[in-house]
C-alpha cells in the first residue's frame, strides 16, 4: 500500500536567499525522513510551491527539488479555497 500526504503544507521563511535554500533542503530532508519512516510518499507531480515576496525584492531562481524531482513554481495557487498571488501588497495608512 502506498499513502500519499495530501494536504500537506510547508512554510519556510528567510529574507537570505543562500540562508533560505540551505534551511529549505533541510526542512525536505527531514520530511523525506519522515514520509519514509511513516510509508508515505509525497507525490512530486502534484506538487508545487509558491513564493511569496514584496513588490521590491530581488526574484532568484528557487530550483526546489525533492527526491530528484523538480517541484513547479506557481504563480498563484488556490490554498484551502483562498486565491493567493506571487506579490505580497498592502498599504500603510
């Protein structure tokens, strides 16, 4: 039998981009570990990410792999019935 982990959210945060993709790889280490120990597998074609930045900040090329699978970048995605896009806007008042 294999259990796929759907639903699953992960959400990691870093204004570095060196430091980001550092604890990043971590983070999927330790839910690769995890997945295995639990027999789960994390289905990499129906997996995405998004990247959630302020209008002003430098975009580099995330490159996220899991399991020699590349994960596809979104430009929006539709999260528990909410739409979200790429650029984080707001207005201070």
């Amino acid at each position: 039998m294999i259990m796929f982990a759907d639903d699953t959210s992960i959400l990691v945060s870093n204004t570095n981009y060196d430091d980001f993709m550092t604890v990043f790889n971590l983070v999927l280490l330790h839910i690769s570990k995890w997945f295995q120990a639990n027999q789960w597998t994390l289905n990499t074609e129906k997996t995405n990410n998004k990247r959630f930045t302020p209008t002003n900040f430098s975009h580099y090329p995330l490159n996220l792999v899991y399991a020699d699978q590349a994960l596809t970048e979104l430009d929006t995605i539709n999260f528990s019935g909410l739409h979200l896009i790429t650029t984080l806007r707001g207005s201070h008042t």
